[in-house]
C-alpha cells in the first residue's frame, strides 16, 4: 500500500488496514489508486510504497520513487563545426583585432597572425563563428560517440574498397606479366605442346574479369563409370549466390512457407514489380505450361461425363485425351465458319482488299441522255433509296415536319414556331402572337419585381394612452395630471385595504385624459423587469 505521512491510528483502525491490505492483495478488493488515476501494486513492500514524511504527502503515491531530479534542458545535439552566421564589412567594436571576429578575442585566435589586424586595416574581415551551448547530464559528457555523423563511415568503406580493387588489379598484372614472360621462353617449334595450350587458356582466363566468371561450384562425387566407381567432378547446378525462396520478405503476414515440402505457393513479393522478380511462388506453375494444359483436360472430362459420354481421365486418359483434342478441332472449325459468315453478310472493314470504283463514287455503265429542258430521253433515272420511315407529310395545315424548330429545350415545327405536337398551323399571326404574349409577360414580371423591391411605406398612428387616435391638439394639464395622479394612488390604496372604502361611494364615470395618462403611468407591466419597484 503506498501510504501517504505515517499518522496515528487506533488498534481498531489498523486492523481494518491490514484486513484491507490483505482482501487487495487476494483480489477481492479493488486496488488503491494514486492522484493520476493508476493503480497501485498491493504487492509492493511498505518500505517502498510509503513515501517519507518530510514529503508531506496527502494522498498515496509511488512519485517519491521515480526520477525526480530530471533536466529537462538535456539535449542529444552537438555543436554545428565550422558554420558560419555573419561577415561585416568593416571593423567592429570589440571583434578580434586580428582577424575582425566578434565571436572571440585576439588571444583566442585561431587564425593566421597578421603584420597588420583587420582592427586597422578594414580588409578581410573573418566571418562569425556560431557559438551553442548545451547542457548536458553526466551521460551525455562521457559520450565518446556524441555528436557522431554516420553518414561519414561511407568514406572510410570507399578507401578500403579502392585499396582491395588497387590489390585485385596488382594481382591481374603480375599474373599476366608471369604466364607472358614464360611463354616468350618457349621456342617457335614447341608452339604446339599441350603445355603452350594450358599456358594460353591460364593466359585467357587471366584477362577475363572475375565478375564476368559464371562458375558453378565443383562438388567431388563417386560417378559410375566403364573403369568401375572411378571419382570424377560433377558440376553442381545450384547458384549459392540464390537468394532463399524464405528469404525474399521476411514479414509474418507474407506468403507461407512449408519446410517440410520447401514450396511457397503464394507470391512472397505481390506489390514488386514483375520484371524484377525471378520467383513469383509456386502456383505460377500450376498456372503456365502443360499444367494448365492438364487442367482443362481434366475438366473437359468432366463436362462431358456430365452430359453423357462415357469417359473416364483415369480409367482411359488415351481416350480423353483424344476427345478432348477432336473437341478442339471441332470447336475451331465452328468458329471460323461464324466468322466467315458474318464477314458475308457484313464485310470485313480490317481486310487490304479495296472495294470496287463503281461503289465507292457511285458510277455504272448506264447511259441516261437529257434534254435542253432537263427530261430525260433515253435511259432510266436513278432512283433514291427510302427509308421505311414516312418522309415529307405534313399534316394540319403546316409546311414543315416536326422536329425542324428547336427553342428553350423543345422541339417543335418551323413554319408556326409552336412546340406542341399534332396542332393546327397558325402561320405568321400565330408567330406575332406568341411574341406579343412573350413581351407582355417579360412586362409584367418586370413591373412585380419593381413592385417587391419598393415596400409600400405605411404611415404611423399615433395612438392615445387608453387605445384611442391620439388628437393633433391634445395638451396634457401639468396641474391636472398630478391631481389624477394623487386620485389613481388613493383607488389603489382603496382596493389594497377595503376598510378604508366608505358606506357612500360616489363614483364619477367621466374620464378626462389626464385621468388615461395617471392610469397608464401606474399600470402594472407584467414583463417589467422593474415592476418591483413601481409605488
């Protein structure tokens, strides 16, 4: 329990603690929590969990054992070497008399002593260094690496690479400077020897780069052979430069891969592009090749011993196998017969073949001869195709057809401009009509918009304090109003307290409008927020 500054408690108090202590640490009560919300180990020994008096803690806690005397100005940067902020062009106050700096003085110079400072000479002067400071922990001054860039070891690898191809081409040289001087010993007569051939093919695979080399890796194996298990070289056709098919992504979620069989059905690299990728997983080969050729026998044998035929891929594959190529031939043949058929009725649109003169411009070689007049005299007019559509029938009275005028949307006919189907022409009249109505609605939806945008301005009336129309000449009685003023605060006294009304009342029912204003001066108004207050 982490108990805030010890106080005194009773026999009775503590016993209730411990029971309390003991019921959290089995579970059956909810864990103490701290002031941030969190709950509190019941676990954690008292001498832990108690915080120390001078703490003058209130409420349980566990902050008295966490880092407490944190810096928060400590920061992981590093002093930026050699950045330059400013570079004046004259003398300043208090820079470096050397070099003109204001960054530091004379005796902390690091430049070059000059015969004469840039104190007295304006010329040259050194640009400001840039000053940081840092604060940093025990940790951060004792770091050896602090400050490190990484990115730097990228020249110490290019030195030791260079240093390696410098010791690879050394090598090549002296090589080919060795098998060249000990065939310039040979004689012109051994040209011929085996051994002149093996110092030619030394030679030759010396020049070749080792890069360029694709050598399998030689593996001793017992070969049978005619002089009985003699030991020869077998070449071992696996690249150790491959790179393992478990290998290629190394995410849980990618594709599965079986140890027990070595497959990986799925592509372990789906999003990576298809021309980098020489392994695309295992079911490409289920997919491609005579694979696939079998697949679609085997369902082809099903098809057909669904529709009746009695075949069997395992019983006789000769006889589905032969099936299923007749059934191809058949299936071509069928094809090629549709094809040339609709080409037939149709034409061919993509062939090289051009049509005819005769149809392409129309020309034939009927002679048709006219007249002056433009009859004809011999021959036969060429008659124009129609279309099983009626062409040119006018009905009620009109000249076009409809569909030949188009407004606003709507077709409609030409001669009387109307956009109702079926009507009667009404020629030019209806045309001017039809404009007059036209005009005269612009008019009038032009007169209502003016209309709206002026409101009418209604005049105010003046209105009595009783309800009335107030007169031009109404002069209220100063002395009047104050006299029915006393009468209106005297009722109201009357109608508070009927012990002061008398036996014998008088009323008057003449009202002036001095007695209107005494009335409507001491009304009462409900919404008033200072009714209160009125007499």
């Amino acid at each position: 329990m982490a108990t805030a500054s010890v106080t005194f408690k009773s026999r009775e108090d503590h016993r209730k603690q411990l029971e309390l202590e003991e019921a959290r640490k089995a579970g059956l009560a909810p864990a103490e929590v701290d002031e941030d919300g969190n709950e509190i180990n019941p676990h954690i020994p008292q001498y832990m969990s108690s915080a120390p008096w001078y703490l003058n803690a209130d409420k349980p806690s566990l902050k008295h054992q966490r880092k407490w005397k944190s810096d928060p100005n400590y920061t992981k940067s590093w002093y930026a070497r050699g950045t330059m902020t400013f570079q004046a062009n004259k003398y300043r106050k208090g820079a470096c008399e050397n070099c003109g700096s204001m960054t530091h003085d004379k005796k902390s110079c690091m430049e070059r002593p000059r015969s004469v400072g840039a104190k007295w000479t304006n010329i040259n002067i050194a640009p400001d260094e840039k000053v940081e400071s840092f604060e940093l922990d025990y940790d951060g001054k004792r770091d050896r690496w602090n400050g490190y860039d990484p990115s730097t070891y990228t020249r110490v690898i290019a030195d030791y690479e260079a240093r390696e191809e410098a010791r690879k081409k050394y090598l090549k040289e002296q090589q080919l400077k060795k098998l060249e001087e000990k065939d310039g010993e040979k004689d012109g007569e051994n040209a011929g020897s085996e051994d002149d051939e093996e110092d030619g093919l030394r030679i030759d695979e010396a020049k070749v780069d080792e890069s360029a080399q694709m050598d399998f890796a030689k593996v001793e194996k017992r070969v049978r052979t005619t002089g009985g298990g003699s030991t020869g070289t077998v070449r071992n056709l696996r690249i150790r430069e491959d790179t393992a098919k478990y290998l290629l992504n190394l995410d849980v979620n990618s594709a599965y891969y079986d140890p027990k069989t070595r497959s990986m059905r799925e592509d372990p690299l789906p999003d990576a592009d298809p021309n980098d990728k020489f392994y695309v997983g295992d079911n490409q080969n289920r997919l491609s090749g005579q694979a696939l050729e079998f697949k679609q026998l085997n369902i082809h044998a099903w098809e057909a011993f669904d529709k009746g035929q009695d075949i069997h891929m395992q019983a006789a594959p000769s006889q589905a196998e032969l099936l299923y190529k007749s059934f191809k031939i058949k299936k071509e043949m069928l094809k090629s017969e549709h094809k040339d058929k609709i080409m037939e009725k149709y034409g061919n649109a993509a062939s090289e073949e051009t049509m005819p003169r005769e149809l392409l411009l129309g020309q034939s070689e009927k002679e048709i001869e006219y007249d002056r007049t433009g009859r004809i005299i011999k021959g036969q007019d060429v008659s124009l195709p129609k279309s099983k559509y009626e062409e040119d029938v006018f009905i009620n009275n009109h000249t076009t057809v409809w569909g030949s005028w188009w407004k606003d949307h709507q077709w409609g006919y030409k001669c009387c401009k109307q956009t109702i189907k079926n009507s009667y022409c009404t020629g030019l009249a209806g045309i001017e009509a039809a404009e007059a109505s036209a005009d005269l609605m612009k008019a009038n939806m032009a007169r209502k918009e003016a209309t709206e945008d002026e409101p009418v301005q209604q005049e105010e009336k003046r209105l009595a304090t009783w309800g009335t129309d107030v007169p031009q000449d109404l002069v209220l009685d100063k002395k009047l109003l104050e006299e029915s003023l006393k009468k209106e605060n005297a009722r109201r006294k009357e109608e508070r307290d009927e012990r002061k009304r008398k036996y014998n009342v008088k009323w008057n029912d003449e009202v002036t409008a001095e007695d209107m204003e005494a009335y409507r001066m001491k009304r009462i108004h409900h919404d008033d927020p200072m009714r209160d207050f009125l007499n």
